[in-house]
C-alpha cells in the first residue's frame, strides 16, 4: 500500500520537474551584466567616501575655529553637529554592510533582517518628519525673538517673520512631506513583506 | 573573474531565471529582477568560500534577492494585475525549443504542455513565500538538507513540508486548468 503511494507520489514529483524545467529562460549579456555590477560597487564605494569627506567640513571647524570671535554656544552646537554625523555616516556604512554581506544568509535569516532594516528606516523618517516641524517653529521663532530683542519696529519685525514663514514654506514642507512618504513606504514594505511571510506585524 | 562569471552563468543561468519566474509574473519586471540577481551574484562570487556547493550557494543569493523585490513591489502596481496577459506570451517556447520539440510532440499537445506550465506558475505563484521556496527548490532537483540551508528552516521541517505542499499545488492546478476551462467554454 505504501509502495503505491510513494510510487504515486514519486510520478506527481517527476512530472512537477519535469513541466517545470520546461520553462524558457532569458537571454541576458553577461558582460553587460558585469560591467553593471562593476558600477554598482563603485557608485557604493564612492556614496561610502562621500559618506565619510561629508564629516571633514564640521572637523576642520571645530579644528579651526577662533573661540574668542565666536559666540560660546556655538562652539557645543558644532559639536553637536560632529557627533550626529559621526552617528549617521556609522549607521549608513552600517547599512550598506548588510546589504553587501547579507545576500547568502538563509532565507529567514535575510528576511528577518531586511524586516529590522526597513521598520529601522521607516523610524528614521518618522523621527525625521517630526523633526522637520520642530525646526521649522524653531526657525521663525527664534528669528522673530531675535529681531524683537534689537528693537526693532513693528513693521521690520513683521517683515522677518514673514520671509522667515516663506523660508518655511519653501525648505522645510518639502522636507515634510518627502519624510512622510518615505516613512509611508517603508512601514507599507516591511508589512508586505512581513505578511507575505506569513509573519504578523507590528503595524497590524 | 569576468570569465568566471560568464562559466558560472551559462551553468546556472537558466536556473537563476527560474527563480526570478517563482516571483514574478510580469516579464518585463522578470528581466529586471533576473539581471539584478545576476548582479548580486557577480558581488557576491568572490566570497564563494566552497562551503556549500555553488548551486546552493547561488540560489541563497536569488532567492533573497526576489524577497527584497517582494517587498519592494509593495509601492509598484499589483503585477499579477496584469500577468493574465502576460503569461500566456512570455513561457511560449522559442521558436527553436519549438522547432526542437515538433518531432516529439505535436502543435495539440505543445499547447496542452504550455497550458499546464502556465497553471503550475501561476499555483505555485499563489502558495506563501516559504512554500513556494522549498517547492521550487524540489523541483530543482535539490535534496532537504540543501533546502533546509537554503531556507534556514530544518530539514526534518523540509521533508514534512513537501508531500504536503505538492498535493496544495496539484489542488491548486486543478482548479486553475477548470477556471481557464470555463472561461474558454464561456468564449
């Protein structure tokens, strides 16, 4: 009785191969290809020096900088600045380390951390979305107090915040709402991905 | 590494396309998603350390690269939205498969071979990602403990998994093959 069952089973399988290996297949220039892929780790290589020689500016400031010309709050504000970057270009050289090194995981393995890495992503642009109206506020404000503070007459200080508004309008909506997309797709991949699966999600 | 990559290819091209076909319906987004994983293989050929073996090795490398197409497409159309129309053209055999097959096979039964191609795809396009994984992978010829490192699920997991995965397939191909039998009568 076994027998004829795994004889059964065995005919399904063959045939499933069989109709399987039928399937026709692409004809791709492989020099092409590797040509393409030599690009490819090259533009990674130079996003990664960019990555880094974007840190030199705020090094050779707080390097360079006359600390009796300028004001002291802004020598921590630079530093602040050094450390943030110092962080982000970490985390991006760290991002395209998984991506490089991650592709012969197994399978669940590679998911797993993919699902981590776009939830990580869509974090970022979150914090970023918010961060975008924080400084906006923070940019009007901060202009219009300074110019109250110098006296000046209603109209001129009326002028500030208006082109100060305008300054907002132009930079930091765009940034809004291209923070807000990103986190949009981000979250909606990771629970694609997540539900396909079969995997629950933190967003359901 | 160039020449290496090109031996590599014409050995396992073909499989390669096969993985990008378990992922996608649409042949135009099937190229691009093959050409990618030839990339990803072009990377990741140097570390080949002879672990495992290449097979394996290169299929760990496509099958995570169709997951992140997966969740990529999230932002694009549905293409299986338009892989109905699709399909039928893009696993036509070539002319020269055809002209290959013709002594063996007449026009009648190529078109039921094509058929029933086309309603496997689409059924093991409609099975969950880790089905879909290990039963590809068995049509491949690979044994459980390949799947299983493949997978990263075990290979006792494996072995329970594919007799009962290839009867989900083959209920699913049957209600496929009936569905397209009835529109046509409907025609």
């Amino acid at each position: 009785m076994n027998t004829k069952s795994d004889t059964r089973a065995s005919e399904i399988q063959d045939s499933f191969e069989a109709l399987w290996q039928e399937q026709s297949s692409f004809n791709v220039d492989f020099e092409n290809i590797a040509k393409q892929a030599r690009l490819q780790r090259n533009k990674q290589r130079l996003y990664m020096a960019v990555d880094v020689l974007g840190l030199v500016p705020l090094v050779m400031v707080m390097v360079l900088i006359d600390e009796n010309k300028y004001a002291a709050p802004i020598i921590p504000f630079f530093f602040i600045n050094l450390i943030a970057g110092i962080v982000m270009v970490a985390y991006f050289i760290k991002l395209r380390s998984i991506s490089a090194f991650s592709s012969t995981k197994a399978t669940s393995d590679y998911a797993e951390t993919l699902i981590k890495q776009l939830r990580n992503n869509a974090l970022i642009s979150r914090i970023n979305k918010h961060t975008s109206w924080i400084v906006a506020i923070a940019v009007v404000a901060f202009l219009t107090i300074d110019g109250a503070m110098r006296d000046y007459d209603y109209q001129h200080l009326l002028s500030i915040f208006a082109r100060s508004f305008g300054l907002v309008l132009v930079i930091f909506v765009p940034w809004y709402i291209w923070s807000k997309r990103r986190q949009l797709r981000f979250e909606n991949e990771a629970s694609k991905l997540a539900s396909a699966l079969g995997l629950t999600t933190q967003h359901e | 590494m160039s020449e290496r990559f090109n031996t590599v290819m014409k050995e396992y091209g073909a499989l390669l396309s096969r993985v990008a076909t378990t992922y996608e319906a649409n042949e135009a987004i099937r190229q691009e998603l093959y050409q990618e994983i030839c990339m990803a293989c072009w990377q990741a050929l140097p570390r080949f350390n002879e672990d495992a073996s290449l097979k394996t090795y290169l299929l760990k490398i496509a099958h995570n690269r169709c997951i992140s197409h997966v969740a990529k497409e999230a932002n694009r159309i549905k293409s299986s939205d338009i892989s109905d129309t699709t399909e039928n053209r893009s696993h036509d055999p070539d002319p020269a498969e055809a002209s290959r097959t013709a002594s063996h096979l007449s026009v009648e039964n190529q078109i039921i071979q094509s058929q029933k191609l086309s309603s496997l795809l689409t059924a093991v396009r409609e099975l969950n990602i880790t089905n879909r994984q290990i039963i590809t992978l068995s049509m491949e010829g690979c044994g459980n403990k390949e799947i299983a490192e493949i997978t990263g699920l075990t290979a006792n997991n494996v072995g329970v998994s594919i007799s009962r995965i290839k009867s989900e397939l083959k209920n699913k191909m049957t209600s496929i093959e009936s569905r397209v039998n009835a529109r046509s009568v409907k025609k």
